[in-house]
C-alpha cells in the first residue's frame, strides 16, 4: 500500500472530521482518507486514482469557509490529507526564504523562521490550523494584505503533483526569474483543481523592532473610510487596518466574556497596526490626533495589550459560528462606495425576515465579510437565492464576489459576476489541459459546463420556498 495502512481511514467516524467543512454547511462523503507523508507518496495516490477514475479532493487544515475542501456528497472521491507533509527545510536567511511541506501550519511556520528574526506575511486568526499548502492553494489573504499583499506574492515556488502523477517543482526561490508562464502563481488560487500541492517555497520578511496597535471608535463606517485614507498618507508602516461594528463587538464581549474596548459603546471601529525599526508610537499618535472625526482611542505597545485589541477583532467567526452556522459572504468593493454597499447589504438581507445581519472586515482591502445569522432552517434553494441577491449587489458596485476565501463549492454559480466569459473560457481550457478527466477537486471553482447563470430577481429574490 502506498501510504501504510493506518493512514488510510476508512471508517465512517474517523473520515468525519474531514467530510465536513468549517462552518458545518458542507457536509460531503469520502470514500476514504489518505495521509500521505512524502511527495512520493501523494505520487502513489493520485497515479492510483488516475488509473481507477476516482476523483480527489486536497485538504489541508480544512478551515476554509467556501467548501472547497470537502468533497460532494456522492462518496466517490477520496480526501488527501495534506496534515502530515510537516517537513521544515532550514530557513534561507541570504534570500529570505524557506521551503516547507505543504501541510505545515501557519503558526509552525512563523515559529521556524522566528528565530531568524523572520516572519510570513501573511497572517489569518486561524494560524493554528491552516496549512501553508492550503492558503497558497486559496490564495489566502488575512490582516496584511494592505501592506504585503495576499499569499501568492508570499510564494516564491512550489512543488506540486499533476493528475497524471507528474512532480511540477519550481523551488529556486529566484526573484528575478523571467523564464515563462508563471506557473506557480497559477497555482496560488487553484483550489485543488489544477494539483496536489505538496511543498512552498515562502518568502519570509523582517518581525519588526516595534509594532503599535491602535483601536480607533468612528460614529459611522463613511467617516471611518475617509479617516483611514487620511491616515495613510499620515503614517509609514502601515501593517492592517480592519474594521469591526458595535453589533459585532458586542457579539464576541457577550460571547467571550471579553471586557469591551470603552466604558460606552460606539458605532464603528478601527484597528490599525504600524511597524517600525524606530518606534512608530509618537507618529501614530500625532496623525490620529490629526483625524477629525475619531471619538475614541485606545493604543497598546505591548503584546499583552496589542493581543487584547486584536482579540475583538479576531474572535468574531468563533462568536458567529456559536449563534450560526452564518451565511458568509466574502466580497470586496471600492472603497469610495463601501460603506454604500454596507448600507444596502445589511438593508437587503434583513428586511423583514427576522435575520441579523453582521459585517466586518479587513477595511484597507474593501474586503467586507457579511455574516448572516437566523438561516439555519433555510432549503438550500432559498440560500441560493439569497446569494444570489447579495453577489448581484456586489457586482452592481463593480465589486468582486471572493475577497480572500476563493470560490469553492459555494459560489461558482456566480463565477460570472466576476469573471467574462472569455475569462472563464481560459480557465476551463486551462483545467482540461492540466487535468483531462477532471478528477482533481471536482465541482470546485469552475462552474458545471452545463450550468446557467443565476437569475437576478426583480422583486424579493429572498421569499420562502
Ligand atoms: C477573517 O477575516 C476571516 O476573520 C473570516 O476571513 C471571516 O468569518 C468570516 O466571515
Ligand atoms: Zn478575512
């Protein structure tokens, strides 16, 4: 057998934990899961399924929030596991790199290239279990991505297995390197649609002498965009600047227990993090003072304090994950017409049918994630409805309907919002080529070739079935 026995699990409840997404909304069958351990190995795997025509879904961490790491229901794919493709090369402090196996977390990762006075740029609230190889494959994006961009601009290279079993490796780590497709960066986005990855080659940047954060109360998310635009012409080193709510602030204090920022409530917040070789504090502080319309300021140096700040940011899926499962949606928009699109969003969804709408997000970006709570009980077809109504939205204001999660299973009905059909053609000529039989990630990403666009609804898109 190609990856040991034990690693091969068959029974219904050790496959569960992989049969089921993070948000328990896709709930798929695995015909089995397989651990491969080696690069060699997920070679024996996918040739073997190649030869028997069973499709196969990579699954790293399995924390991301589009299903695109859980199979269909049909229990005809199996689930590769890539948890246990840990290795660590040692870290190349001359090129500010390191090679890791595409199952190595995000938190083990940073914690490698630590003592080197180096870090990933990127950074998600869920380090502890996402996996390197899973955020390249979704072209994961976190609380950076205003300064350092999102994962593939972190990948210097990959090492991947095709569907024929063929190893595509491209680990120099060259940054000048113009010799052709980019083909790892095609890869970064890819979902598990096009190969397994099995090893990354990161970029790795400097953990800063000094890191402030602040959190900022605004009346409204209008002034706060004006506010953060002000700011960035202010202030150098800006690493993240992400919004949160009072709804959502409330959510994860009563939730958590967490002690609230200020003695009163306020409608929108900011956090905004800087760093510096010099201490960035004194600089922030002048440019904030400098804002008109800020009603509150908190500011914390220390990592205790810092941690604190950021814990009412980053707690708000574990606090929506109790009271849900949500709905989520992802989406970017200009920035000129967020807090529009905000408005409209959360005015849309709630109407009058008892939902509650929450919103928060990486502000820099645009990046809204919607979070909607009380659809426990809704048919899969009234869901699609209502994402229906809010991708329309989105693409009304010239936005894109996947921020940072991907498409997945969830959205490529509405791959069309975001993508022209040209595009679209590309990339289906581009699967067929790299994966004939279309055995890697079915039903993932790219819509079904006989699928029609949703309709967009004139009236309420959103009425019971
Ligand atoms: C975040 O920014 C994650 O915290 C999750 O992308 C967002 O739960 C969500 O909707
Ligand atoms: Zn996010």
């Amino acid at each position: 057998m190609v990856v040991g026995e034990e690693h091969v699990l068959t029974d219904a409840d050790l496959r569960a934990g992989f049969e089921t997404d993070w948000t328990g909304q896709y709930r798929g069958r695995a015909r089995l899961v397989v651990r491969p351990a080696s690069t060699a190995e997920v070679v024996g795997v996918v040739r073997a399924c190649q030869g028997a025509g069973v499709p196969v879904v990579p699954q790293g961490g399995n924390t991301g929030l589009a299903g695109g790491s859980v199979p269909d229901g049909t229990g005809t794919a199996i689930v590769l596991s890539t948890t246990r493709l840990d290795a660590l090369d040692p870290v190349d402090t001359a090129a500010r790199q390191v090679t890791v196996g595409a199952g190595v977390t995000l938190a083990a990762a940073q914690a490698h290239a630590g003592p080197a006075g180096l870090r990933v740029a990127v950074d998600l609230a869920a380090r502890g279990s996402a996996t390197v190889g899973g955020m390249a494959a979704t072209n994961a994006g976190g609380m950076h991505v205003l300064r350092h961009g999102t994962m593939r601009r972190q990948v210097a290279g990959l090492e991947a297995v095709l569907a024929d079993g063929s190893v595509l490796a491209h680990l120099g780590g060259l940054d000048k390197d113009n010799t052709g497709y980019d083909l790892s960066g095609l890869l970064c986005g890819s979902e598990g649609t096009l190969a397994v990855l099995t090893r990354v080659r990161l970029r790795l940047i400097p953990v800063p002498a000094h890191l402030v954060t602040a959190l900022l109360a605004w009346p409204d998310l209008g002034t706060m965009v004006e506010g953060l635009n002000d700011l960035r012409t202010r202030v150098d080193g800006l690493e993240a600047a992400e919004y949160i709510v009072r709804r959502g602030v409330d959510l994860v204090t009563s939730t958590f227990g967490v002690t609230p920022p200020f003695a009163a409530g306020h409608p929108a917040y900011l956090i905004v993090e800087v760093a510096g070789g010099t201490d960035p504090t004194d600089a922030l502080a002048d440019a904030i003072a400098a804002l008109p319309d800020v009603l509150d300021v908190a500011v914390a140096t220390g990592s205790g304090q810092r941690q604190a700040l950021w814990q009412l940011r980053e707690l708000h899926t574990e606090a929506l994950a109790r009271h849900g499962p949500p709905r989520k949606y992802d989406v970017t928009v200009p920035l000129a017409t967020l807090a529009a699109f905000v408005a409209e969003a959360v005015a849309l969804v709630e109407d009058d049918r008892g939902l509650t709408c929450h919103h928060f997000g990486h502000l820099g970006d645009g990046n809204v994630h919607l979070n909607v709570l009380g659809v426990d009980a809704w048919s899969p077809e009234r869901l699609a409805r209502l994402d229906d109504a809010v991708f329309t939205l989105v693409a009304s204001h010239g936005g894109s309907i996947s921020a940072e999660h991907g498409i997945g299973r969830l959205k490529r009905r509405w791959l069309h919002l975001s993508r022209s059909p040209v595009e679209i053609a590309a990339m289906m000529a581009v699967k067929r080529a790299l994966d004939p039989l279309g055995l890697l990630s079915p039903g993932v990403l790219l819509p079904a070739p006989d699928q029609v666009p949703m309709w967009s609804a004139g009236t309420d898109p959103i009425l019971p079935d």
